[in-house]
C-alpha cells in the first residue's frame, strides 16, 4: 500500500487530469489507464474518454508528449522522465528506474497498480468483501498479471503469443496506415486502436478480479469442508468449485473430491500425485472402469449408481450418499489389494 494518498483518492473529490504518450502504445499503459478507469471513475466511459466523446467526467484523460500539456496534468504515467508519486508522475524510463524489492523494475503499470490498484479492486468487485479480501486479491493479481506486464515492458521476460501484450500490440493500426490514408486519419485510427485495447484490458482485468476472488471464497470452503471431514482422504463439497489448487498448496491428504454435478446427480474426483496431472492418487476399481447404471451398481454394490469413466479418475451416482458411499468403497477395495499384494 502507497504511504501517500495517491492524488484522486483524497476524501474531496475533484477532477483529476491523467496524461500518458501519444503514438505506440503498450499493455503496461493501457492497463495503466484501466486501473485508474476503474481506482477514480468507474462510472464515467473507458472508451469515450479516449475518443474525446465524454468529457463531463471526473476523469480526464490524453494522450500526447507535449511538455505543456504533461506540466498541467494531475497523473502523468509511462511519460515525463518522472518518477514521484507524491505528485502524480509515476514514469519508468529514467536510468534510476523504480525496482520491486527483488529488483524487478516496474512498468507504468505496476507502479500505478502499487497505488490505485486496492481502489479499484473496490469499485470492480460487486458483492462484500472483507478488507483483507481486497488485499489477497491484488496480491494475487499482483503476481499473476501485472509482474508480467512489467517484466514484459522492461524486457526482461516476454509474456509470449496470445498473451495481453500480444492482443494489446494487435490493436495498434498498421505500420503504413499514415502512408495509405493521411496523418489525419493515421492518428483517429490510433485513437481507436488505443481505446479498442483499454476496453480488452479492462475487460481482462474485471474478470480476473472476480476469478480470483470467487477463487479465495472457494479456498475458504474447501478448509471448512476438509476441517468437518470424517474421513479426510474423502472431500464432501456441497457445491460445485475449484479444490485442487487448495489441496496442493495445503498438501492436505485428500484422496477424492464429492461434489455435485446436476440437481440428480453427485460425482467423485479423484486427486492426481501432482497438480494438473494425469493419474491419481488411488485410482477407482479396475473393475469399475467403464460401466454404467445397472452394471455399474451390481458391480459396485451401489444402487444408485450412474457411471464410472474407463480412465477410472471419476464417477458417479445420483445422490449425494451414494457418491459417499462409492468413494468410501473405492478406498476399502483399494486397502484390500495394497494388504494382498503385501
């Protein structure tokens, strides 16, 4: 968190002028213009702002290197040779360029994300959230999108094709279009290709804020579960949800996953040796594999049982007691042979 408060966040609101460089542009500054969008107006338009289409918002934004123009604005990022956030400028280019603590330099974006980026988590996020919520969402989003953009725009590791450098680069008009259609045009195309880029960044940024936060809720209930479990090799989830990352990172012992799958249906999982592997701790019985329904439940003794996959990672039954009972058998029948074959 800033040690200041970052211009624009103070109690009065007032109008804030944002600048950043006119010409090529990249995902560190169109992120770092979706995090302002969303920290100090999410209500105004991301895209008319660009355009010069909506200019009755608190905030205001260009794009130029005038050094006029970069003089009177409020927030002046990835331009000015300026790094001093207590006064709004938060370049990056200078040679004693601002570092991470590991020494990773930041980008436009991330230094912008240092200090508006919990605001705009607040203004993103549509149902309550705990204070530390917010934190443990920009530190994760922190690690998984704006550490890359910054080491991508420092050139220090590339975030490759497909990537958001690669879509926002891909907005960008034609190395000829001045040549084809006139200066005049040339720079209303680069204004679009600049607010075409904000819009997918920003739309980016919204989904993966709600990503990570349903993903810590999950977290939160995965625990609870596996804390009330009888059996802790058998996870009972009442609700569909990501458990894997959780049982990794928390090496907890969980053999298989019940949850459900439809209003008549609840599935096993079982849980791979590694994290987004094939195989599985303990495999379902061989003699499962492939069956289903009738066969399946005169096989597995379960009435109400509905398939088990050829790949014996998964099955299913159509309650949730059958489900149970089907991951507690898998684990009987698969202690009986380890004790045979001992």
């Amino acid at each position: 968190m800033s040690e200041h408060t970052p211009i624009g966040l103070e109690k009065e609101a007032r109008t804030v002028r944002a600048l950043t460089h006119s010409g090529n542009f990249h995902a560190d500054e169109t992120l770092g213009y979706a995090i302002l969008h969303y920290a100090l107006s999410p209500e105004g338009s991301l895209r008319g702002r660009v355009l010069g289409e909506d200019t009755d918002d608190r905030l205001q934004f260009v794009r130029t290197r005038s050094p006029e123009r970069i003089a009177e604005a409020d927030i002046v990022f990835d331009v000015g040779g300026v790094f001093d956030p207590s006064i709004g400028r938060y370049d990056h280019h200078m040679k004693d360029k601002p570092l991470r603590d590991d020494g990773t330099p930041y980008s436009a974006a991330g230094l912008l994300w240092k200090d508006y980026g919990h605001a705009a988590i607040r203004n993103i996020v549509t149902t309550p959230v705990t204070e530390d919520m917010i934190a443990a969402i920009w530190q994760s989003l922190d690690k998984s999108l704006i550490i890359p953009v910054d080491q991508d725009d420092n050139g220090v590791a590339k975030m490759g094709k497909l990537s958001l450098a690669d879509i926002v680069s891909a907005c960008s008009p034609a190395w000829d279009t001045a040549e084809l259609y006139g200066a005049q045009e040339a720079k209303k195309r680069e204004a679009l290709g600049f607010a075409n880029a904000a819009t997918a960044v920003a739309s980016h940024l919204v989904n993966m804020v709600d990503r990570v936060r349903a993903s810590l809720k999950a977290a939160n209930r995965v625990v609870e579960a596996y804390e009330a479990a009888e059996d802790k090799r058998i996870l009972v989830m009442e609700t569909g949800m990501p458990t894997e990352k959780v049982i990794f990172e928390r090496d907890l012992p969980v053999v298989y996953v019940v949850s459900p799958a439809g209003p008549e249906q609840w599935n096993v999982k079982a849980i791979p040796p590694v994290r987004g592997d094939f195989g599985q701790r303990v495999s379902l019985p061989e003699a499962w594999g492939g069956l289903e329904k009738t066969a399946l439940a005169a096989v597995s003794g379960v009435p109400d049982a509905v398939f088990a996959h050829p790949a014996r990672f998964i099955c299913g039954a159509g309650s949730r007691d059958g489900a149970i009972t089907m991951a507690r058998l898998a684990l009987e029948i698969d202690a009986a042979l380890k004790s045979k074959a001992g």
